[in-house]
C-alpha cells in the first residue's frame, strides 16, 4: 500500500465535510439537499404544452426513431412497435402507458450514504462540469486534457458542499489509454470524492466495470446493489431522430439493475433540430420519451429522468450558443413537458465563452436561473464548463460555486420569511426617521447571519480593491483552487473496500480494459 493510500484510508474528509462549513480556503456553506420553493417560470398555457405533446407523439408514430442497436429494436418490436430495419415508431398509447411506470423521483446512494440524493419532486443538484477534452488555467492556458488535471478537478468536486454528483470526467485525460481509462478514472473517483458518481455508456466492459466498482466502493453486495440506486448514467440522442449503439447497450445494462439512466437529446437549433423553439423541443421530446419507453418496458419502474440540451447556434457561424434567451425558454418549456409525463428533469449550466470573463459568467448565470425558473431536478455541468463544452477550467469552477451557494441561499426561507421579528416594527421604530441599523439591537443580533457572504466576489469600494493589489475575479479564484489543493483531504474509505477495489482495477488492467479501435 502506498503512502497516498494510507493517507486516504485515515483522512477524515476535511474537504467538502457535511460537518464543516469553513476550512482556510473558502467559507462555504455546508453539505445540503437545496430544495426550490418557487413555482416554476411556465411560458406555455395549456393548449401549447399539448401542441407540443402532439408534435413529440406525432413524430414518434409518423416518423419513427432510428434506433442503431439490434436488441433495442428486437425489444421494441416485441412490445408491439412499428419496425422497418432500424426505425422504431410507437403509438401515443404505448408511451403513456410506458410512461405510467416510471417514477417521478427517486433516491441514489453512493459509497457515504450521508451523501444520498433525492431526484425529483422540487430538489435541485448540482453536477460537476463534464467531458471537455481540454482544460484552461491562467497559469498554464489552454491544453488538451490529462490525468493529473483530471485529479484536480475531482478535488475540487468532492472539496465544495454546493457540488453533489461527481458526474462524467471533468476533463478528459488523453494521457490514459481508452481501454483503461475508464479503470484509472473511477478508481481516483470513488477514492477522492464519496459522492454519487456516473458511468459513460461507452461500451459493455466500460458500463460493467463502473457498478462492479461502485459495488466494490461500498462494501456492497450484488443484491444491496441491485436493491437501489448507486450510480447512474446519462445518455444522449444522436439528433435529429437517431440513439445510437453504445448509449442503448449501456441504458439497457443499467436499467436492468435498476440504476438511474437520465435521457438528454442534444438539439440544437437551427442544426440538429428545426430553428423555432417549439420545434426544437417537440424533437426532443420525442427523442428522449423513445428511449424512456423503451426502459420502462425492459424494466417496469426503474429510474429514469428527461433531460434537456436544447440551444440554438450563431446562424453566422453555426458554432452553438449558450445561456441566450432562447436557451432559458426552451428550459423552461422542457420543464413543462417534464412536469407534464411526471419526470425528473435534468438541465445544465452552460455558456458559449472561452475564457472566465464577463460573457462567462452571464451566460451561466443565465443557464442556471433557467435551471431554478424550469424546476430542474439535476443541473449538468454547473462548475467549470467553458467553450460551450471543449474546457474545463478551475477557476470558472469556482466562481461557478459562488453563483450556485447565491442559489441555495436564495432558496433559504430566511430570505423572505415575514413573521413579526422579520417585520422589525419595533426596530423601525427605535431608529426612526434618518437613522441607522447598524447598531440597533435587531440588527446585532442578526448581522452575521442576516446576508450571503460570498467567497469569491470582493464587496470593497475600488480604492480599497485597488490598495489591495487590484486582483480581477478569475486571478481570486486562481488563489483559491491552489489553496484548495494544497490543503485537500480524500474522505475516509473502508480499508477492505479499498483493497477490492484497487485489486479490481489491476485485474481488469492486466485483462486488458475495455477494447478499442487503437
């Protein structure tokens, strides 16, 4: 056993611990499930949540779904589909019927079981940013992906309370070779962070090993595993009107053992999905209830939630746009739909901007408050994306948290509770006319608590910023990254189960992981 080893077997899990709401790096508000108490922002009436339910149920039956594996459509077309080699259409009846079988929430237990997750119903997390092949820091700039930088970014993950999923690779790490990457990946995720973690559905081997590792991580049984969520995966459509094999197999695996598969079609539009909002998430819809269907029918009830990624692109260039308008309707129209077939829904926070600047931060902010305003239940890629998914960077990562502890405050009931101390009538009347609060009782008793009290924003007037050193925004959270670094500690894990695990990962490496076309 290494010294790192050791070292993780005893750390308490100083970072991101429920118990801990500051460390010398940030004070951060402490590990919790936000819930949303607002009524969702509804841009629908009735007759345009039906048109589109029309729309989607219409395509499904007139067009189809390009469904690229076998299996999926042999299913299919014994539940009574419409099969013509690869294209699946089914009828309004079957869906809903499938649809009837799902639940509208459900929880999902990683390796800390303080760390469950409830999605669904008005509860909101968040989701570590995923999948960019290249990273940004202002330290080194722009470069492709690595295991190292990999590792930082799984730091920061588990280290702030406001992330609850460490969902896909927050960067991609090219260093690794594909067949174990996925080994090396899971193995420092479920030993650095003890949150709830994702599985890419890249192939049969990569589905596979993540629960056996994730079974393994948690000193659980094949029956304790199979009796309820313990990780998940998201899948996408490949819009317009097509799933492709790898997504399907792994659905099927995992809906087979009832773990948590969250359906995002990717439509764009005016690319991949026609240029109106309305018709852009009609194809969504349609996209997304196909698989569903298809899930429920392999196993009735088992975990399932609508995701949506529908944007638009600059019709000057064609590159996708983030965080616009059309993106925060299109959100929240989702939300309808989802409400509507009683899902959970999955949205993200993202931004078209290429470095941490001002276009970054409005961009997300944007997606995010369109996450809060459609009742999203799961919100992808909510720290760290840039380049509208090609970087992750760490500083965007952490300015990313403060927007997302500015939301959970927001959701306090403190924040517009009205009982008679919040009235203060009797502290309006003591100060009277052209006083101040500062220092009458109702305020001292309350002043530390009262506001949000940001870990990143720099409150001071400019003098004060400037006598300070005039550090701009990103170059602060560059500060705080490297201090969270420097004082991380993995949370604790079981000995036994670190040894199954690291015994896991060996054998399936001298196996030879997953295989590849290199």
């Amino acid at each position: 056993m290494t010294e790192d080893q050791g070292r993780r077997r005893r750390a308490g899990g100083r970072a991101g611990n429920k118990t801990r709401a500051g460390s010398a790096a940030v004070d951060q508000m402490p590990w919790r499930i936000p819930v949303n108490p607002d009524r969702p922002v509804e841009p629908l009436n009735e007759d345009g949540v039906e048109a589109i339910h029309r729309g989607a149920m219409r395509i499904l039956k007139e067009i189809g779904i390009e469904f690229l594996n076998p299996d999926a459509v042999a299913i299919l077309k014994q539940a009574g589909c419409i099969v013509d080699g690869t294209n699946v259409r089914m009828d309004e009846a079957f869906v809903m019927e499938m649809l009837a079988t799902a639940p509208e929430s459900f929880t999902i237990t990683p390796r800390n079981p303080d760390r469950e997750l409830v999605i669904g119903g008005k509860h909101m997390v968040f989701v570590n940013v995923s999948s960019p092949p290249n990273a940004w820091d202002l330290e080194r700039g722009k470069r492709s992906g690595d295991f190292e930088t990999f590792r930082e970014f799984m730091k920061l993950t588990q280290y702030f309370n406001c992330i609850h999923i460490a969902g896909g690779y927050p960067v991609e790490p090219i260093d690794i070779h594909p067949s174990v990457r996925h080994l090396d990946c899971l193995f420092e995720k479920l030993t650095l962070t003890d949150k709830v973690v994702h599985a890419y559905s890249l192939g049969a081997e990569r589905v596979e090993d993540v629960m056996e590792m994730t079974r393994l991580a948690g000193g659980l049984t094949h029956a304790e595993f199979d009796a309820k969520p313990r990780m998940y995966t998201n899948i996408n459509s490949v819009s317009p009107l097509k799933h492709d094999f790898p997504m399907l197999d792994g659905a099927m695996r995992l809906a087979k053992r009832g773990q948590p598969v969250v359906v995002t079609p990717f439509t764009l539009a005016g690319a991949m999905a026609p240029v109106t909002m309305a018709g852009a998430v009609a194809l969504s819809i349609a996209e997304a209830l196909a698989a569903i269907a298809l899930l429920q029918y392999i196993n009735p009830g088992c975990p399932v939630a609508i995701g949506t990624f529908t944007s638009n692109v600059d019709m000057k260039s064609g590159a996708p746009a983030f965080g616009t308008p059309e993106y925060m309707r299109a959100t929240q129209m989702t939300g309808q739909m989802a409400r509507r077939y009683k899902l959970p829904l999955r949205s993200s926070g993202v931004c078209a901007a290429n470095i941490p600047d001002g276009q970054a931060m409005w961009e997300t902010s944007n997606s995010l408050w369109a996450a809060v305003q459609s009742g999203t239940n799961m919100v992808y890629h909510a720290a760290g994306w840039l380049e509208g998914g090609l970087i992750a960077s760490p500083e965007k990562f952490i300015m990313d948290c403060e927007v997302l502890q500015m939301i959970q405050r927001y959701f306090e009931e403190q924040t517009f509770a009205t009982t008679e101390e919040d009235i203060a009538f009797e502290a309006i009347k003591e100060v009277g006319a052209g006083g101040h609060y500062f220092g009458c009782q109702h305020t001292q008793d309350r002043y530390q608590s009262a506001f949000y009290a940001p870990m990143v924003s720099d409150w001071r007037n400019y003098e004060a910023w400037q006598q300070d050193g005039s550090v701009w925004t990103p170059e602060r959270a560059h500060r705080i990254y490297k201090q969270i670094l420097a004082e991380f500690e993995a949370p604790e894990m079981n000995g036994d189960d670190h040894e199954a695990l690291s015994r896991f990962v060996a054998q399936r490496k001298q196996e030879g992981g997953a295989p590849t076309d290199f």
